[in-house]
C-alpha cells in the first residue's frame, strides 16, 4: 500500500524513504517504553507507527496540494481563457500568419499543463482551452487549403470536447467537419455532418449549420431539400451577436451570402445575383472571407445569365481580391477558380487573361502564406 500511495503521488520513492526512516530501530533508542506487555504493547507501538506515516503521508498531501496549484496555475488559466475570447473577436481582422503564431504557442502551453497534476476543476479548464485551440488550428489549417491537416487537428479537438460541456466548441468541430468534406468534394457528408449537428447547436450556430448543409445539399442538386434547410437558416439567424470562441457569428451578411452560393449550385443567376448584392452591403467590410464569397458569387452570376457580363464579371472577381495582406484563403482561391472556369469561353479576352494571371498569384501567395 505504501508503494501505491508513493506512485500515485508521484512521490519518487521518497514516501517510502521517509516512512523507513520513520520505522528505523535508531528513532527509537530514547523513547520510553509503552505500557502493557506482549501483544498490547506491540498494538501500541503499531498506533504510533500509524500516526507517523499518516503524518508523512499528510505532509506529501500538503506537498501535492502546492504542486497541483502550481501547475494549474490558475491565473495563467484565466489570462489563457482571455486569449481565446480576444482571438474570437479578432479572427476575422487578423492576418492568419499572426492568428497561427499566437495561437500555436497557446496550444502548446496548455498541451504542457496537461501532462502536469491538475486540479479537477484546472484540469476542465485546460482540456476546454486545448479544445478550443485546436479548433482554431484546424480552421487555420483549412483556411490555408490544408485539408488533411485540418481534418487531424478536428479529431483531436473531437477528444477535447468529449470531456467538457461546451456546446460551442462541439458545433463549430461540426461545422469544420462539414466546411472540410465540402471542399474535398464529399457534398453528401457535408450536408449530413451539419444536419446531425443542427438538431442539438446552440442558437448562436444553428443558422451556420443549416447553410452549411444547404450548401452540401444545393452542390448534389437536391432543390427542394436545400430550399427547406435554406428556410431553417433564416428561421434560426438572428441578430448579430458577440463572436464567441468557436465559429464565428451569423450575421444577415452571412444570410444572404449562403443563399446566393447556393442558388449559384443550383443555377439559379437572377436569385444568386440580388442575394449577392444584398450580401455586399450587409457583410462588415472587416469581415474579408465573406465579403470576397459575396463578390464572387456575384461575378459567377454575371457570367451565368443569359447575356453574360464579362466586365461585371471581371471586375467583381478583382473587388473579391482587394484583401489586407494575410486574409487571402483557400476558399476564396477556390471560388475564383470557379468564376475563371466559367469565363474559359471568353479566355482571349485581355481582361479575361489578366483576371487568369490573378488565380495564378493568389495560388501562389496562399501556398506562402501556408
């Protein structure tokens, strides 16, 4: 039993060197005899023997007691969990370079406490702080285009989350999920992870996951099933709220925004081309990703209806890449390869060429950037 309670706090062997001493024939030789002879002298001396050990086994309780605070270095905690709330509220102005540098040295600070003792309650604050990073790694990881990295970081956020309540965190690994097979082209697991997910989202993301399974829905076609979770989006957005850590909040921007890449999935160009532009003048011109999806379903609109407009199209595309340096992402990218796919049939055209030579830089600047 001695060894156990040495191991189980991590004792090092000193408990048991400690209580050894305590027994040794030399701690003894000036101590009087107890009364009483044979066997009840012998349960006396074992009573005393008792109280030293649990009196070094108390003395280590107090040692790890310390240790345990030191370690879970609640102020630090605090000043963590401070961190992340900024980070929430800052992701959408901040190049990714500096969100990943930040973020990286959080993450591994909290991957250190928790192979330290933790109290339970310090130790349910990290693992919601490890939770939380790891989601912000792996969207960081995702806006860069690295999808299999993303997809790693997801499953160990997965394992984060499992072990705390945190709504939040387990709807936004959801959408993440979906956002990633979206763009690997798995529309069906798209639109089934964010439609499992929805039935239990807190409000603040239900409204995304609905236009995340619309989107997956609207890609394979489906018009009536993408109607019905467009129609669960707008009933489930509301006003706009603080960013919380996760996700980042559903705006009417983002209303219009996702109702105008999916009439674009189903061909839709007049619906897609006024959903667009109300998105434009919704979406907070810090918000970038957003307003430079709301562009570009605008230029795939343009280029889509019945007299095609190249010059609309074109120059919606380059208002998609006036970006701050560090905010250009893979889904942007994308997305502009999908209007220049679409302008193919124009491709001697100089501003046609000129808006090619753009693709070929962003791709360019977002390996870098990675």
């Amino acid at each position: 039993m001695l060894k156990a309670f040495d191991q189980e706090l991590a004792a090092g062997g000193a408990l048991v060197a400690l209580v050894r001493a305590a027994r040794s024939p030399g701690r003894h030789e000036n101590v009087a005899p107890l009364p009483g002879q044979g066997a009840a002298g012998d349960d006396a001396e074992e009573v005393a023997t008792d109280r030293r050990q649990f009196a070094v086994l108390s003395a280590l309780a107090i040692d790890t007691v310390r240790r345990m605070d030191t370690f879970g270095a609640s102020v630090t905690l605090g000043e963590l969990e401070d961190d992340v709330t900024d980070l929430a509220l800052r992701y959408e102005t901040t190049p990714h370079t500096q969100l990943f540098s930040s973020v990286s040295r959080a993450w591994q600070q909290i991957e250190t406490m928790l192979e330290q003792r933790l109290s339970v309650t310090d130790g349910l604050r990290t693992t919601r702080l490890g939770g939380q990073l790891t989601y912000y790694l792996g969207r960081l990881a995702f806006a860069g285009g690295h999808y299999r990295d993303a997809r790693r970081f997801c499953d160990l956020a997965d394992r984060y989350a499992g072990q705390v309540s945190d709504d939040v965190l387990a709807g936004s690994l959801a959408g993440l999920r979906s956002s990633i097979a979206y763009y690997t082209h798995r529309w069906d697991e798209a639109a089934i992870v964010a439609g499992q997910a929805r039935q239990e989202a807190p409000s603040y993301l239900a409204a995304r996951l609905a236009a995340y399974q619309a989107c997956g829905l609207a890609r394979q076609g489906l018009h009536r099933e993408t109607a019905d979770a467009l129609a669960s989006m707008r009933a489930a957005a509301g006003s706009s709220v603080s960013p919380r850590p996760g996700s980042s909040p559903f705006t009417a921007g983002s209303v219009e925004m996702f109702s105008a890449v999916c009439a674009i999935e189903l061909g839709e160009g007049l619906a897609a081309q006024r959903h667009a532009r109300e998105a434009i003048d919704l979406i907070a011109p810090d918000c970038h990703e957003e307003r430079a999806h709301a562009y570009l379903c605008l230029a795939s609109a343009q280029v889509s209806q019945a007299r095609p407009d190249l010059a609309g199209a074109v120059a919606a595309s380059w208002a998609a890449l006036d970006l701050p340096n560090g905010h250009l992402t893979s889904t942007i990218v994308s997305a502009l390869g999908h209007v220049c796919r679409d302008l193919r049939p124009w491709a001697s055209d100089p501003d046609v060429q000129a808006l090619g030579s753009l693709l070929d830089a962003s791709r360019a600047l977002t390996r870098s950037q990675s």
